[in-house]
C-alpha cells in the first residue's frame, strides 16, 4: 500500500501575517502603499512575465517595477500579509524562472530600473540590485579605471549574481563576485531595511553571499574593485583533442593536473565543447590579465596536451583594455552594446540546463566524462559543454576560507555547464542526455567530492538533492538563520529555497543523506517537498517502514506534499 506522507498545515499553525485578510486582496493593499502593481490584464504583462527559458513559463500573481527602496519594503509588507510568496527579479537571466517565482502565484518585484553605480575614492562602489553586469563594468571603468570580476554575459543582473556566485573571467584571478562585496542593504521578510556586513548583521551578511534569494532582498550592494589591467588579452584555439578517445582522455588528465597545479593566477580559462546537430567543435577560451605574449607563454603547457590548432580559422586571437575584454566575451550575447540597463527586452529559447562542479577527478571519472562525450555525445543534437577552471593551487576563489561564505563549492576544481536545446516543453529526453553524462563522472566519485552551481540552477532536480548539492555541509547554519530571518518562507528561491529549520525536515534529510544513492536513479518524479508542520506528527508511518522503502527505492513511504 502506498502511503501518503502529509502535514497539516491549519491557519492555527500559520503566523497570523500570513493568513489571508477577507477584507481585502493584495492589489488594494499594494494601492493603498501607492506602489505600482501589474497584472495580467495589463497590455505589456507578456513584457514583463516572459521567461529566459521558453520552456519554463509562469504565471505570476502579479508584478511591481518598483523604482524604490519603499515600493520594495510596502510590496513585500502586503505580500506577506496575504501569504503570497515574493521573487525578486534582477535580470531575469535565470535557466528555471526564478525570476519570476519558479512555479505559478508569486508577487514579483522588479528591480531592472533601479540600476547605478557610484565610485567611491576609496576603491570602493555602490551597485543598485537592479545594475546589469555590462553596465557595472562599463560604469567602473569610465569612473576609474575599476572593475569587479563577473560574469561574461552583460545582460545579468547583479541580484541573482552576487547571491549565488558570480564566476567569470576575472574569477581565477580575483575570485567570485560575490567575495567582492563588502556590505549590503538588504529588504527582509518583515519589510524592515538593514545593513549587513561582516561586523553587522554577521550571520545575515554571510548567508547572502552563496544563497542569498533565500533570505531577502538586496537593494544595494558596497563592492571592493580592482584596478582593471592595463591590457588583457583573448584566446579562442580551435583543438583537435577529440580526434580519437585514446588522445582525448590523454588530454584531458594532463589538463586536469594544469589546472591543479601550474595553471598562471592571470589565467581565466574553460574547456568549450559543442555540437550543433552534427557539427562538432572544441575549444579553449581564455581571457589573460596581461599582454598577448605573456598569454601565449601561460599557455604554452597545454599546447601538445590540447592539441592545438593555431593556424585554423576557428582560432582567434587578441589583446586590448579592459572594456575591449569585456566585449570580447559578450560578443554575440545581446548586441554591439555592453552597456544594457532599462528598457532591456532579452530574447529566450527552449532548453535544459544543468552544472556540475567537482574536486579534481579519479580516472574512472575522467573515462566516464571521455567516453560519453566521444561517443554519445556525437548524437545529432544541440549542446555545449563549458568545462570552467575553478580551483587549482592558484586561484583565487579556493584562497578563501571555505566557511568564509556560504558559497560551499571552494574546493572544487572544475565548474562545468552542461545547456541542451529542447524541441518542446514536455519531452525530458534531452535532460536525460545531460545527466547521464553527470552520472558517467559522478558514479565513481563520493557524494562529497561534488555538487553544483546555483547560478545554473537546475528545476529538474528533487529538493532534497538541489540543497544538498548546491549548500553542502552548509546548509544546517543556513537553515537556521533562515528561520530567524523569514520563517515562513516567503522569499521561496523554487527548487533550492534554505527552509526554516525543523525536527522532520532535519529527519528526513538525514535519511535522504545514507540512501540517496539507492533512491534518486529509481524514482522518476524527483519531486520531494518536505514541509514541516511544527509541533504536529513527523510521520503517518513509522521510521523503520521508511527506512525498509528507502533501501528497496520502492518509496512507499516517501511521498510528500506538493500544494504548499
């Protein structure tokens, strides 16, 4: 018999904010704050609710382009007043939808007109949330000559960035986007406007960078910048590495030692393999923080490894300042202009995504990756695979303390990005392609030897696996703080939202944690919700029954709610 794990969740168990008012809706509260509010009888509420992602639309409850710090407060305010959940879009750049809640009802606050930033004479500066990263890049530089690392693509907003990350071509050298902030001011589930940094608010401030769009909504940020170099030079070397399976896998490991060892702190590199319906390419990207000599010198020991090709015509090279760097990398991403604030209307597509990140690999793990790409990976479909150097004895983001952030994934040495075009919105073959390709390097390493990357958030995976795998050993602290700051959840980041913390959620975790490996290939729905109810029953069936479905993966005992 299968059973049906459920947990009452009465209006008596509910904190009074959040139960419903019968007097009034969420439109007359938001009127009466005078704050702007769309819904779907607006003429440009397709504007404003298209997804990045074709395949994941939504159906907000309705949405606020707040223009300031009060719109933000009063709409969070009246949301939670009528127990509705709030997404704050940045950029809108987001591979499940976030952005817009993830999942159909939210109140959505956006933040793309709130954009500017201001050089201090310090070397510090002050980023709107709203600030897109090809307008913080152009803005510091013309202010300075300064410049922050971040990611390549110019149309992200900094929200959904710094919150989870921010890796690009300056990570190696100056670490995440998220190790330059300094400080924040920040909207939180009561409406209440604070500061946080590392001497206030601590705890706060440390969940924030690494799984921020759990806890509230940053409305400024204080970043420490870098004097942007003088030259940077660009790398694009068309490789011939995949010319048989025996000099791929050859390739690949003395890569891999590179990366682990010798690979220069200037050096911002990935792996980039493609296929287009039967056209096959690879190629390293590199952006080098210094001239074009010093850049081919750096990457001379992996000119017989790679199998370069200098002479081809897919290779290109060149050198320039920092902005013409800049541009390089977003090139083909949004248009001749990296300076993009509002209006901005970004064009979406039908796709999966899913991100891997790993300590350096055995080489059973190393063969797995090789044979899928040299063999399944020559199906006719449309792919690309960036395999990103994120570690190694030289970079930057694993020089910080690992327990400095709440960004979890400092010892892991690769960041790959896995994106496959889709041909409708229900067939999941595609994604299946992608995560077999995952299972053929993760099935010979232990589950703490890798995770993934929250800035690629995954909306196939199971809730249980997304928090483990994007807050590791983290995630206990961040719970906990998340049930200080917003225990009812009303900041729901859909797929990895850190819950308040609770015995059942606490319990079941822990179960997930000794049997996953013989549960998660065998149950196909990934969909597992636990919702704690407080002092009420964990459980309509015993821990022993749960247990015994666990191990046989029959989950007859593991079902959870999805209505709430």
């Amino acid at each position: 018999m299968q059973t049906l794990l459920t947990f009452a969740l009465t209006a008596a168990l509910l904190p009074a904010g959040l139960v419903a008012s019968p007097t009034c809706t969420v439109e007359s509260c938001l009127t009466a704050a005078s704050v702007p509010w769309l819904d779907d009888t607006a003429p440009d509420w397709t504007v404003y609710t298209s997804p990045y992602n074709l395949r994941l639309p939504v159906a907000p409850r309705l949405v606020v382009p707040a223009t300031s710090v009060a719109h933000i407060q009063d709409a969070v305010r009246c949301a939670a007043r009528h127990g509705l959940k709030v997404a704050p879009r940045s950029g809108g750049h987001g591979y499940a939808t976030n952005g817009l809640g993830g999942e159909d009802g939210h109140v959505v606050i956006q933040l793309d007109r709130m954009f500017g930033v201001r050089l201090r004479d310090d070397g510090t500066a002050i980023v709107n949330a709203g600030s897109r990263l090809g307008h913080i890049a152009t803005e510091l530089f013309a202010q300075g000559g300064r410049a922050i690392s971040q990611g390549l693509c110019p149309s992200v907003g900094m929200g959904g960035h710094a919150a989870h990350g921010g890796f690009g071509f300056s990570s190696h050298t100056h670490g995440l986007t998220l190790d330059a902030v300094i400080g924040v001011t920040v909207v939180l589930a009561d409406g209440s406007l604070v500061h946080a940094s590392e001497k206030e608010n601590a705890d706060l401030f440390w969940a924030l960078r690494g799984a921020g769009s759990s806890f509230g909504i940053v409305v400024e940020f204080e970043v420490k910048t870098f004097a942007a170099p003088k030259e940077v030079s660009w790398f694009a070397i068309a490789s011939n590495l995949a010319v048989d399976e025996e000099t791929a896998l050859a390739g690949i490991k003395g890569f891999q030692d590179f990366v682990d060892n010798d690979m220069a702190p200037e050096l911002n590199l990935r792996l980039s393999l493609t296929n287009y319906f039967g056209s096959w390419d690879n190629k390293l990207e590199v952006l080098y923080h210094g001239s074009e000599a010093d850049g081919r010198a750096a990457l001379e020991p992996l000119n017989d490894l790679l199998k370069f090709d200098w002479t081809s015509e897919r290779t290109s090279v060149g050198s320039g300042d920092w902005m013409a760097g800049v541009k390089r990398w977003a090139d083909g991403l949004t248009g001749p202009s990296v300076n993009i604030t509002f209006p901005y209307q970004q064009s979406g597509a039908l796709f999966f995504a899913t991100s891997l990140m790993t300590k350096k690999m055995p080489e059973a793990s190393l063969e797995g990756f090789v044979d899928y790409w040299q063999n399944q990976g020559r199906q006719p479909r449309a792919w690309f695979v960036q395999m990103d150097a994120h570690g190694g004895a030289n970079s930057a983001v694993a020089a910080v303390p690992k327990d400095a952030t709440s960004y979890v994934h400092r010892d892991k040495l690769w960041l790959f990005q896995y994106v496959i075009l889709a041909t409708d919105a229900v067939d999941r073959e595609p994604y299946g392609f992608l995560d077999r390709w995952i299972d053929a390097i993760t099935d010979s390493m232990p589950d703490s030897d890798w995770g993934r990357y929250a800035n690629y958030i995954d909306p196939e995976l199971g809730q249980e696996d997304a928090l483990e795998q994007y807050y590791g050993q983290h995630l206990s602290r961040l719970e906990a703080i998340k049930t200080k700051v917003d225990p009812t959840d009303l900041f729901h980041f859909h797929r990895a939202s850190c819950r308040s913390e609770g015995r059942c959620t606490r319990w079941l975790r822990e179960i997930m944690k000794h049997h996953r490996r013989n549960v998660m290939k065998r149950v196909q729905s990934r969909d597992f919700v636990v919702v704690d109810s407080g002092e009420s029953d964990c459980l309509e069936c015993g821990p022993e029954l749960v247990v015994a479905s666990l191990v046989q993966a029959s989950w007859q005992c593991g079902r959870f709610r999805r209505d709430v």
